[in-house]
C-alpha cells in the first residue's frame, strides 16, 4: 500500500486529473450520443455502450496499475513482445479480418470479444522505436561507422505496420501511424544526411507504388471512402456524400453558446456515428460553444504536460515515449475534428477521451500510463542515460 501511495504521489497529478475528468464525462455523455443508435436501430438498452466502455475503463485501470509497476527498462522485453504479437494480429487481421465500412481491421477473438489491432500498433510502435533510439543512440550519434544495419531495422520496424494496415483499407489510422513514423524518424538521433536519404528513398517507393496501383486499375478506395475525399461544401452533396458532415454542422450551429440542454439533440437521429467519430458534434450541440472551448484548453493542458516531460526527462526512450504519444493524441484530436469541421476528409478517426471504442480507449490509456511511469521515474531520478 505504502509503494502505491508513493507512486500515485510520483505521478502527473494535472494530467491524470484531466485524464480521469475527460474519460469520465466521455462514459457518461456516450449514454445520451448513443441513445438513438442503442435503443432505436439496434433495440438495446439505453445504457448498452456505457457498460461496454465501463467494463473497458475498468481493464484499462488494472492494466494501469500493472504498467506503473514496471519500470520502463523493462519495456525492452515487454515493449518488444507487445509490438510483436500485435503485428502478428495484424497480419492475421489481413486475411481474416472483419470488414467494417470498407475496412477489414477488426478481428473477433475467443473471450475477448472484437479487436481493432491497429488501435494497439499506434502504443507498441512508439514504444518500440523509442527503445531502438536508445539502443542505438551512440552508434548513431557517431559519425566515422556504418549506421546501415541500426538504420535498416527503425526503417523496418516503423514501415510495417502502415504497409500492412494500407492492405486492410484503414487509411485513417494508416495515415496517424506514419506521421508518428515520420516525425520521431525526424526528431531521432539519425545523422541529418541519413534522414535526408530515407526520406529521398521512400518518396521513389511511394511515387513507384502509386504508379503500380494505377496501372494495375486494382481500386484502391471504397465508393465511400473515395466520397470523403469531396469534403468541401458538403452540404451541396447531403445525399451524395455530405449526410453525416452537413448533419454535424448543423448540430455544432444548433448548440449555439450554451447548448440545446443535455440529452436534447436532435441530430443525434440523423448522424450515422454520433457516438463514435462525430461524439463531438453531439457534445457541441448539447453542450454549446463555452463547454467546447473548455475541452480545448483541456486537450491543450493534456498536450502540453506530455511534451514538457519529454523536454525534462533524462532517459533517451522517456524522451521519445512522451513525444510519441503527444503526436500521437494531437493527431487524433487534429483528424477527428478536421474531418467535422470539413477541412479534411471524414475518416472515423475516434476521438480522445470522449468517441467510444474499446480497442482506442484501452490503447490510449496504456499510452497515458506509460507517460505516467515515465514522470514517477523522472521524479524518483532513478534512470541513467
């Protein structure tokens, strides 16, 4: 009792206050964004996805307490193994995998019920190449040998999991998983000519590749996927298209300053995931404009926490775990709302803290426990570069 006192008292108490806040007003506000799809589409309870992002919430609490347990030197068996077994899943995923909206991510497995696999890669990924950072960090940093053998496996190791979720068509998280490629293979400690040939490298395989997929006339979007792509002006194309942006226009317009009241949105019977991906638009309009900016400000504390840690702590993977996961959410939240807000197109990306989803929700709070364990050993002054 006394070592868990000592770690709680070790944590980042703003961001696990904000943390709990967010993940408790998003279980509870999924009772009335699924109201209309729990009780009227599918004539389930109206309290059906509360109790299935609860029994979620509470397996990421445990599974909290089992990660503040380890110290993250551990990760180097750990970490690896979860990377691992996750892209085991994926190609399995690949092959067997559920096709849902145009995308064949989800896997059912006995017990556990259904999966989203690449949900769990976003973690495991930044976990893993930061450990490769760290490993290779001196090797790197030194300019008279090879880098060759060090370069070739980050390369390998950050490149799987987006070519293999571009097979299954989710070409939103494919998307959130290469840019968090990208930006940590940027900030690494890879000579700057090295990156500046990795990157040279990848633009020909994707200029070969795009040119290949041409040419083969294989299709590569969905009619509704290739529809999103429209995302301007949605309004002119409300049954071509534009149904689920334009309907959330006019419920974040409905909720005006103060909101419409809570579980008094209309729009919650004609947006198709109004507790998934466009959770927002349903908060906005019951909620109002001053509600919505707080969540802002909050987004930005939750970011902002994660990232200063990153600058503090003294561990080369510490640095590159925090950094990660800053990505990493800000780019859920950036995808999520742009596609609302119609300045990109809709991907189903969910939304932290507050769209349901089981595989997202367990993956994000695995994601924040390691920054809390990240901060207890930045406080404890316990790890040595």
């Amino acid at each position: 009792m006394k070592k868990v006192m000592e770690t709680i008292k070790d944590m980042d108490k703003i961001l696990l206050s904000i943390s709990i806040i967010l993940f408790v007003f998003g279980l509870f506000n999924i009772v009335t964004a699924s109201s209309q799809v729990s009780v009227v589409r599918y004539n389930q309870s109206l309290y059906n996805y509360f109790y299935k992002q609860l029994l979620i919430l509470c397996i990421g609490f445990v599974a909290t307490i089992v990660i503040l347990s380890f110290p993250t030197k551990s990760y180097y068996l750990f970490g690896k193994a979860g990377y691992y077994v996750v892209a085991a899943l994926s190609i399995l995923v690949t092959f067997r995998g559920e096709n849902w909206s145009g995308n064949q991510n989800w896997i059912t497995l006995p017990i556990i019920g259904a999966v989203q696999t690449s949900e769990f890669a976003k973690p495991f990924l930044i976990v893993y190449l930061s450990l490769l950072f760290e490993q290779f960090y001196r090797k790197l940093k030194n300019k008279k040998i090879k880098h060759y053998d060090a370069i070739g496996k980050i390369v390998l190791i950050g490149s799987f999991f987006p070519i293999i979720i571009f097979t299954q068509k989710d070409y939103g998280t494919m998307l959130i998983i290469t840019f968090i490629f990208a930006i940590l293979l940027l900030t690494s400690p890879i000579l700057r000519i090295e990156k500046l040939k990795i990157m040279g490298v990848a633009f020909l395989l994707l200029f070969l590749g795009s040119i290949f997929l041409l040419l083969s006339s294989k299709e590569i979007f969905s009619s509704a996927q290739a529809s999103r792509f429209q995302f301007f002006d949605t309004c002119s194309r409300y049954e071509n298209g534009g149904y689920q942006v334009c309907n959330g226009f006019i419920a974040i317009n409905s909720g005006g300053l103060l909101g419409v009241g809570i579980g008094n949105s209309r729009q919650k019977s004609y947006i198709p995931e109004s507790h998934t991906d466009s959770v927002f638009a349903i908060i906005a309009e019951e909620y109002g404009f001053l509600f919505t900016s707080l969540l802002f400000f909050l987004y930005l504390v939750v970011l902002y926490r994660i990232l200063k840690l990153a600058t503090h702590v003294r561990s080369i993977r510490g640095k590159y775990m925090c950094l990660g996961i800053a990505v990493y959410l800000f780019l859920h939240i950036f995808i999520n709302l742009g596609g609302l807000f119609g300045s990109l197109p809709l991907t189903g990306v969910p939304l932290p803290f507050l769209s349901y989803g089981g595989s997202f929700a367990l993956a994000l709070i695995l994601a924040l426990a390691i920054v809390q364990r990240i901060h207890v050993e930045y406080k404890n002054e316990k790890i040595k570069i």
